[in-house]
C-alpha cells in the first residue's frame, strides 16, 4: 500500500515502450484516464449487458448434458475472447486469428523470447492499425462502436495518434483475453472443489458479485506489476535506490496473513475493503466494472445451466506457469 499511494515515489513508467494509460504517471497519466475512463461507465455497462449475456448464454447452452470437458480452451478463452470482440465492436472473423495470437505470445512469454515477443507485438498492431484505416476509410458508415469512438477522441485538444490507439487497444486486449480467461477457470475449479460453495450461489445468485471478488483474492489471476524508484525510499526497513526496478506481488499482498488472517479463508464481506484484486490509488484497473460484469454474467449462465461442477478424479488441473496464472489446463465433469 505504500507502493500504491506514493505514485511520485514508485513511477509506472517502466516500459520501453508506449503504454497508455498504465505506463504513464500524473499529469500525463491523469488526462488519459480522464478520457478512457468513461468507456467503463455504469452507463455503457448496463448497454453492454444483454449482448454479454447472449454470450454467456449461448457458451453455457452448449456444455455437455453430462460429460467432460477441457474447460480453458472449450469455455474460458472462448468466453474471453467473444466478449472482447463485442466489447470492442471486432469482426467474429477475426476469433482465430486473435486465439492464434494468444497461443503465439503465451509460447513467446514463456520461454522470455524478447525477439519474438516484440514480433507478435507487432502482428498485433498490424491488425488493430488494418482496423483502424477501414472505419476511416468508412467515414460516418463505420460502425458506432468503442473502436470508432477511439478515432473521435482527443487528448489536449488532438485527435490520438495511431499509436496510442494501438497502445490502449493492446493493453485491454492482453487484459481481457489473457485475465479474464484465467478468473473463469480459477472461478470454475475453486467451485468446483467447494460444492457447497457452488449450491449456495445457484440458490442465491445475488452473492455471485461479491463471492467472486473473494474467489479471486484467494486465488489471483494477475500476478504482479512494475514500478521503478524516483528518489530513494525505504520500505519494510530496507532502503532503495533512485532507478531500481520494483515488482508489486499482487499474488502474496491479497493472501497477508496480517490483513487477512487465515488467507484461504472464503469471507468476502470481511475481506473486501482490503481486496487488491483490481489494485488501488491512482492506477486502479480501469476496467474493474467490464470484468465484474462480464464475471458474474458468466459464472451466472454456468451455474444456471448446471446441476454440478466437479473436478475429474486421476486428471488434475494444469496450472499456469508464470507470470500467467490460473490454469493451462482445466478438465471438468459437467452434470
């Protein structure tokens, strides 16, 4: 928490490259929050509701009556990767390519190939700047979605380059494909181990929202973040340099045993006014209202659409390697 409210100490610009609005700090950073944030209003998510439940609907009408499934690739990504299309007003054309992308940077990630990351960096601008030269192309017969309006806005008075456009559209993108996935599978396994748990919240739906908020302490879908020092500091008695590169352990702050006491505890009205799931201060997530919908709308239709949720007796969860998190693999029984 210090790290989070000193945000003149521990600086978010430790990226090499653009990253709008999480790599930036104040005045800089205060401006495009001041824009983008209204894109996460309570406005635009009641809009974007029904069409994420007609997803969501339409994934869980297709599980199995009664068999298994690999629920990250049938399920979870699928979910993630249909919703930020619709969110974001893509072509459906543009699925494969985007899950063949996902594979691309996850192998790339892994085995910390920076060449290779920073050409499937640039695959993916390629295609967001290929979208942006047609709604341009297209005039006032592009489509009114969030894409279109990113070409409308301004900052200062100037519409935004390409490249900060790329920029915001690339850090929602990864958000939302890569976290999103992984809290449907840590969701869907951590139910799957409590079934009381998950009778409960079939019974009363209204505890979805903050169970899952719970869930997600528990088991962290985003591991860490960056800052770097601006002067020098010190921290827990140790002291640090100007310039050195910190990592934030959003992963070990949500499960401190001084503020959580027993962290595998499951009490999300006593733990919520501490939950760092989607951070805090000045950087807080952005995007916290879209995922919290899209969460419960989904684990809503998954329940709703099942008797039972259970783990598959001699094939275990995959977990993730880091830094992702959650699950490579997620085998399910489905009733």
């Amino acid at each position: 928490m210090q790290v989070l409210d000193d945000p003149q100490t521990f600086s978010n610009a430790v990226s090499s490259y653009l990253s709008v609005p999480n790599g930036m700090d104040p005045p800089q950073h205060t401006r495009y929050r001041q824009l983008l944030d209204p894109y996460f209003s309570a406005q635009r998510m009641r809009a974007f509701e029904p069409a994420c439940e007609a997803i969501a609907q339409a994934l869980a009408a297709q599980l199995p009556r009664d068999g298994e499934i690999e629920f990250m690739s049938e399920f979870a990504c699928e979910f993630a990767l249909q919703i930020q299309c619709a969110f974001l007003g893509w072509p459906p054309a543009w699925r494969t390519p985007l899950l063949e992308w996902i594979r691309k940077n996850r192998e790339a990630t892994l085995r910390a190939d920076k060449g290779e990351m920073e050409r499937v960096a640039l695959e993916f601008d390629g295609y967001i700047r290929t979208l942006l030269a047609q709604r341009r192309a297209a005039g006032d017969a592009a489509p009114d979605d969030i894409t279109t309006s990113l070409l409308r806005a301004q900052i200062d008075q100037k519409p935004l380059q390409d490249e900060e456009i790329v920029s915001i559209v690339r850090n929602w993108t990864v958000g939302e494909l890569g976290t999103i996935a992984a809290c449907v599978g840590i969701l869907a396994q951590y139910l799957a181990e409590h079934p009381s748990l998950q009778q409960d919240l079939r019974t009363e739906p209204a505890l979805l929202s903050d169970t899952i908020d719970e869930i997600l302490r528990i088991h962290a879908p985003l591991i860490t973040n960056r800052r770097v020092t601006t002067k020098p500091v010190e921290i827990g008695g140790r002291h640090i340099p100007a310039g050195q590169r910190i990592t934030i352990m959003w992963a070990s702050a949500n499960r401190d045993e001084a503020v959580f006491g027993a962290p595998d505890a499951c009490r999300p009205a006593e733990h919520a006014a501490h939950n760092l799931l989607y951070g805090a201060g000045i950087h807080a997530c952005p995007g916290a209202p879209l995922a919290r919908l899209e969460l419960r709308v989904v684990m809503h239709a998954l329940l709703a659409h099942t008797r039972r949720i259970s783990l598959v007796p001699g094939n275990p969860p995959v977990s993730e390697v880091y830094p992702g998190a959650g699950f490579a693999s997620l085998p399910l029984r489905i009733e």
